[in-house]
C-alpha cells in the first residue's frame, strides 16, 4: 500500500512537472528584398530577379522540401517560414517594366516561382517595409535614399504599398516587421490598428547614424528583454500598455549563441510560453548556413531540455497558438455597393468582431491611383464607407479584415478585369515565319525573350492569342526588352479568331527598350480570343535583331495623363562655368493628345527655355527643354511646375537639384571618348556614377585586364584626383592606379576597392597644366588577399 502510494505520488509530481513547462514557438523568417540593383544614391533604380530565377540562388534552395526534411521540431514537423517581403519608396519609383507593378515587385516574383512550394511547406507571406525618403538631410545638395525621419514622411507611401499588395498581389499583412527595426510612436500606434502582430521588438538595439545615407536609426532599449509577446504602449511603443495589437522579440540568426538558446529553454522551464522570432535576410550569401546553424543550435537546447517542447510556425501561426486560439475560421463578410449619382459607397457587414477599427478598404481607378476609403460603424459588425468613388472611374475595390486572433479575410470587386500578360513561353504564342533563338535578358517579361537575326527581303513574325477579363474597351502593348541592335521598323496587326484585320499600328522607329509599347486600343469581347501579329521586315534593317517578348491587354483606358518620365531631376554635380540644356520628358498615357499650357521654376538660374504650348501625343512622348546657369557654389534646388489640360492631374511639379562645383573634368565607364580597356571584363549592374560599372576578375599573378580614363585638363592648377566604384564587399583589396600626365607617370597608389566604396576616393593632389591629357589606369596588381574583381566606373579630377 505504501509502495501504491508513492508510486502516485511521484506520477502526480512528475505530470505536474512536465505541464507545468512552457512551449517555445519558434518563428523563423527573411526581410526579403532585391538587392541585385539597389542604390540608395539613386532615384530611379532597375532591379533584377536572379535571386529569385536561378536555380542556384538562395530561395530556390529554401524552397526545397529536401532542405526542410531534417529541419524539424518536437512534433516532427518541418520547418515552415516567414517572407516578410519589401514594398515601397525606393521599389515603387524603379524603372522596371517586366513586372505587373515596380512596388510590390519582390512579392510578384516570389509568388510566381515559388508559391506553389509556399502552399506546400504553410509558410506565410507578408509585407517588409524601409522608411527610405529620397532627401537631403545635411543640405550638401546630395539626395539619398535615407531611412526618413519619422514614419509620417512616408505614411503615403505605406498606405499605397498596403494597396498595391492588396489589389495587384492579394496578400494583406497579418504580421509585420519593419526595416532596421525602425519604429516611432505614431507608426506603431497605426500599426496596432491595421494588424495584429508586429515582431520587431530589438531589445536591448539602439542606433543612432548620422552620415548619409542615414539607415539603421532604432532604439529598442527600453523593451522587455523576454520573448513573452506584449501589447505596446500607445505613449511609448517600447514600452508594454494596452494597444490592441501585439509586439515580439526578435533576434537575428547570425547572432545566435548556443547560450542564448540554452537560456530560452530555461525560461520555459518557469511555465512560460514564448515566441521567437529569429530573422535573417534571404539575399545574404550564407542565409542557408544560418538556417542550418541556428536548428543546430535548437535541437542542442532541445536535447539538453528534453521536457520543452518547440514548434516552428509562421508568424501568425506562432501568436495565435501562443494565445491558445482555438478559432482557425476567417471572419464571413458581405460587401454591396449603393450608386448615389455617379458615386459608389459599400456596405460592409461581419458575422464577428474584427480587429481593425474598420474595415481596410481600398480602391483603384483607371489612372491607378489607389485611395484608402473611410468607414463609419453602422452598428454591431456593419460599416459603411464614406468616401466617395466615381463610378466612371473605378477599376476595382479590394477588402481585408482579420478576427481578433488574426483569420484573414479577403474580398474584391473587380469592375473592368485584370490586366493580360501574354509572353513568349506562354501556350497563346507562336511563331508564323522565320528562324528564332531562345535570348536570355533580365530587362524581358521572364527574363527571357525569343530574338530572330533580320536579312533583307526576308521578314520574321510572331503572335500572341489572348481573351481579355472582362469585355470592354482595352488598350495593347508589345513589351521592347533592352536588345542590342534591335529592330525598330514593325507592323503589328489585330486581328479577330476567324482572322480577319480589326486594326494595323506601323511602328518606324522610336520603339523605346525597358518599356511598354503602344499598339491598339478596341473594344474586345471576353467570349472571344484575338490575336496580335507583329512583323519585323528584313528590308532597311538588314543586320537588326527582332526581339519577340510579350504582350500586355489593359483595361485601364483613360483620356489623357501626363506623367514625368523622371520624377526628380537631380544632375549631381555641375561646373559654374557651364551653362546647361536640360530636358524634361512627359509621356502621355490617354488616348487623347495633351497640352502644356505653363511652365514656370521658382528662380531665375532654372528658366523655360521652350516655346509654349506644347502638345504631346496620345501614347507619346513630348520635351520641355529648361536652361540651367549655375551663379553660385553649393547645393542648388528649385522646382518645375508645369501646368496642363489633364483631367485628373492638371498641375505637376518636378523637384530640381544640383551641386554646383568649381571646375573639374569627369569621365564615366559610358563615355567612349574617355574610357578603353584591355582584357576580359563585364557589365555590372551595381553602380555609384552612372547607368553601370565593370567589373573584370583577378589572379595571381597579375591578369592583363586594365581600365584607363582619359580627360583633358583646361586649367592650369592643383586638382585633387578621384575614384569611385560600387558599394561592394567583393573588390580587390589591392588594386592599382597610376595617374599620368600625359605618359609621364605621376604616382602609382593601392586601394583597396572595398574600403569606402561607393564614395569618392581621393588618390592625390596634382600640379596640371592647361592642355594635359589627364590618365588614370586602374589595374590587378596580382597581390589580391581579400575580393575576387576588379571594379571600374568613374575618375575625377577637382580644381
């Protein structure tokens, strides 16, 4: 009996024991972006996908359900992930046209080659956002992408990214991260509004920067340093309080010890459920190893612990098990709409209480700006929007709710159709005459196009079949890639299915590369399917190339808007000696001629140098030419405003500026008249001056590839000489640079190309005459112990 009795006790102990432990829910994710083309010192910048194409890379590998076979947690489940994917600012204004939308560019792609496998291993995608404002904050008069100020700089552009992913990418954020863990209190108040959990908490981080371009400013010091998710504080979003959403402790991977791991298995054994988010960046070269390393490190812990039990979730996943949430069901909502003369309000109702304050709602119309639409409560779970939509206007309204525990529902009203994108590796193309070769072009829809070598008389042609969405009125485009010697003389036919001629658009030149090119505008009928023909004829382009990519059926027709080719004019620096033509470009996307009436600047050194009014074309392109006469040393800035019978948009004003410097000379990798080379090298698309650099490999002993840039001195004084190539952390640690004046070698200096780089380097002060052709070579030396390349991009000399 007595031996029955201590056997219960020491059960009863022992169940006590092991409930009384806490789980660990582990979240494993990337703040994903494109680095491949990123420049914070560039306005307009062109991204590529490698990252996300190549096999090779990174996010193929992840992907892999081999890759997560081994990485399980205590309930033998794989791994899952988190993509935090970036939005915003710097993506939205680049000039990629071989995706639906700039913006949402990294979510596009991710979601094309790679869903499938998202749905298949549960992991989540969600929205990463960077506060870069395009300033310049020192008053230097040089612009950067800086991380901004405070959150209310860029709420406009939040607000607009949280659009773009809901209605062109149908992904609505559940939880959140925010790049450099930046945060203010007035962002996370918003956040606590929009969504339920942010994981962003870097305790014990604080960062402070104060050269541009400024990044990484956070200061997380005053938040609990335990993995016990908490509501912030509405007065101070470190702090715990009573905001609806939720905040967590992140870590990231890199920095994880096996003592840190051992320390958060021993907070469980005190009762506590935790969340960790450990965060890593998907581009980073050893982000596989991190992932390898850190559920090494776990599986330690785990084994030295074995009563803890861990799981890997996702984000939402995470906290709502941690909140013991039972509830996996979305909210049901019903949205109508009521028409009130001309004007479109929704009625919007739950069968639950929801998390945000109201509905998010937004609209986009066919000039695809997007307005987020106020609601008034109704009563109960029933609101209606109170923001006015014309109904002649509107494209499509999308619909995003979440329970209380984080359910996500979507809703969309789609009034004239989604876009049609036919491309070269779809089934609707082919190929009626002439020999074409598989091209592979990261500027191509796919990155890849079909191109034919043109020979006179022969003609090469090649169609797209396509039905639109919906039937109605719809513009098509014939997607130009960025092809050598490409033909520029095409006729493109439309034609209905029984082949009969609707419409003939003769392209003679000005097929612009990187863009969508206007063929037709017509009235389709979605039952039916039509076919593009485009010919490009051998005769007059004997030697061209035919570059075969996509096609693009738009619904979103309108009568006139005038858009900035650029949005900002920066020229970087200018000399005090020039006087400078500079051209301001528009394009015209209705299908009705627009006209500049007004264009007026604010100071007398910027002036309109161009006789007014000026017509641009329906689908064309139109010049306002300005002259530019720099009085005075220092940062200059002014603004264009320019005034036109655009409906929508009738006033546009253009922010200008420039340094003005003393005399000196430059010469860029671009410029032919200044710049050889000798050996093998390459295009890369990183960048400090310019459109591109090269790169050429290095060797031991020395390679035969060199770069020389040649300029020639028109004043006689001291010049301090320069050299700038790519923010980079692959160049050679010992390159060469020999400056010459004329073939007398002045000085022979090693730099490591890394060390500062994507910043001027000065190599000397030199004593030059008027007249000297100034000649700087850049070369391997053969004593490389650090970086694979030689980079080569632009030299400077400075009065």
């Amino acid at each position: 009996m007595r031996f029955i009795f201590f056997l219960l006790l020491f059960l009863s102990s022992s169940a006590i024991q092991i409930f009384s432990q806490g789980k660990i829910y582990f979240v494993l994710g990337s703040d994903t972006a494109i680095w491949d083309g990123m420049s914070t010192n560039k306005y307009n910048c062109y991204y590529t996908f490698d990252l996300y194409t190549n096999p090779a890379r990174n996010t193929y590998q992840v992907m892999n359900p081999s890759f997560r076979a081994d990485k399980t947690d205590s309930y033998g489940t794989p791994l899952k992930m988190t993509w935090w994917m970036i939005g915003g600012n710097m993506y939205r204004y680049a000039t990629n046209t071989n995706v639906p939308v700039a913006n949402s560019m990294a979510m596009y792609i991710m979601k094309k080659h790679h869903l499938n496998n998202i749905i298949a291993t549960g992991d989540e995608l969600s929205l990463h956002y960077h506060t870069f404002n395009w300033t310049d904050y020192n008053g230097d008069g040089i612009f950067y992408w800086n991380q901004a100020a405070t959150f209310m700089d860029l709420k406009e552009d939040f607000d607009l990214t949280l659009s773009h992913f809901l209605l062109e990418d149908d992904v609505f954020p559940v939880s959140f991260r925010s790049g450099w863990h930046a945060m203010d209190n007035y962002w996370q108040n918003y956040l606590n509004k929009l969504l339920p959990y942010s994981l962003h908490n870097d305790w014990p981080g604080k960062h402070n920067d104060t050269i541009e371009p400024l990044d990484n400013i956070y200061d997380w010091s005053l938040a609990p340093s335990s993995f016990i998710p908490f509501h912030p504080s509405p007065e101070n979003y470190q702090l715990p309080g009573n905001s609806k959403g939720w905040n967590v402790r992140s870590e990231y991977m890199g920095s994880v010890s096996q003592s840190f791991m051992d320390q958060v298995f021993q907070k469980s054994q005190t009762g506590a459920d935790q969340v960790v988010c450990l965060w890593s960046h998907l581009p980073e070269e050893n982000f596989l190893q991190q992932i390898d390393r850190v559920d090494s490190i776990i599986h330690v812990s785990a084994g030295r612990y074995p009563q803890i039990l861990f799981r890997y979730c996702t984000g939402v996943e995470a906290m709502q098990r941690w909140r013991n949430g039972d509830d996996v069901t979305p909210p049901q909502v019903t949205i109508s709409q009521d028409i009130q003369g001309g004007e479109i309000f929704y009625n919007i109702s739950s069968d639950e209480p929801i998390f945000q304050e109201q509905p998010f709602i937004s609209a986009k119309d066919i000039y695809e700006n997007y307005t987020i639409l106020q609601c008034s409560n109704t009563g109960g779970n029933n609101w209606r929007t109170t923001t006015p939509v014309p109904a002649d206007k509107v494209a499509k309204i999308g619909l995003a709710v979440t329970d209380t525990l984080g359910n996500l529902t979507k809703k969309y009203i789609n009034y004239l159709g989604e876009p049609v994108f036919i491309d070269n590796s779809d089934a609707g193309y082919s190929e009626i005459r002439g020999t074409f070769t598989d091209y592979a072009n990261k500027s191509a829809w796919n990155e890849s196009m079909r191109s034919s070598f043109l020979n006179a008389p022969d003609t090469v042609t090649a169609a797209w079949n396509f039905q639109t969405d919906k039937s109605g009125v719809h513009n098509v485009f014939y997607h130009m890639p960025d092809g050598a010697n490409s033909a520029q003389i095409l006729t493109a036919i439309l034609k209905d299915q029984n082949g009969n001629n609707l419409d003939t658009a003769f392209l003679n030149g000005g097929l612009r590369p990187k863009s969508w090119n206007y063929l037709f505008t017509r009235n389709f009928d979605s039952s039916l399917t039509y076919t593009a023909v485009i010919t490009a004829a051998g005769a007059g382009q004997t030697g061209k190339t035919f570059f075969s990519d996509a096609i693009k059926v738009s619904p979103l027709v309108r009568d006139k808007e005038l858009n900035p080719v650029k949005n900002v004019i920066n020229l970087d620096e200018v000399r005090t000696e020039d006087t400078l033509n500079v051209r301001v470009e528009f394009f015209n996307s209705g299908i009705e001629p627009v006209t500049i009436s007004s264009v007026t600047t604010q100071t007398n050194t910027l002036t309109n140098n161009t006789a007014l009014p000026v017509d641009v074309p329906a689908m064309g392109h139109g010049i306002i030419w300005l002259r530019f006469t720099p009085l005075e040393l220092g940062a200059f800035s002014d603004t264009i405003t320019v005034t036109s019978n655009d409906p929508v948009r009738p006033v546009i004003k253009i922010p200008f500026d420039a340094v003005v410097l003393n005399y000196f000379e430059l010469v860029d990798n671009d410029d032919s008249a200044g710049y050889e080379e000798s050996g093998t090298w390459a295009t890369s698309v990183a960048q400090a001056w310019g459109a591109s650099s090269r790169f050429a490999y290095v060797s031991s002993p020395a390679s035969a590839n060199y770069a020389l840039f040649s300029m020639d001195i028109k004043k006689t004084g001291d010049y301090d000489i320069f050299e700038i190539v790519p923010s980079s952390v692959n160049a050679t640690n010992k390159a060469i640079y020999e400056i010459y004046a004329g073939n007398n070698l002045l000085r022979s200096v090693m730099i490591d190309q890394s060390s500062g780089s994507g910043n001027w380097i000065l190599l000397g002060r030199f004593s030059l005459y008027a007249g000297t052709r100034l000649r700087v070579k850049v070369k391997d030396s053969g004593q490389t112990t650090s970086g694979a390349v030689l980079r080569s991009d632009a030299v400077k000399a400075m009065f």
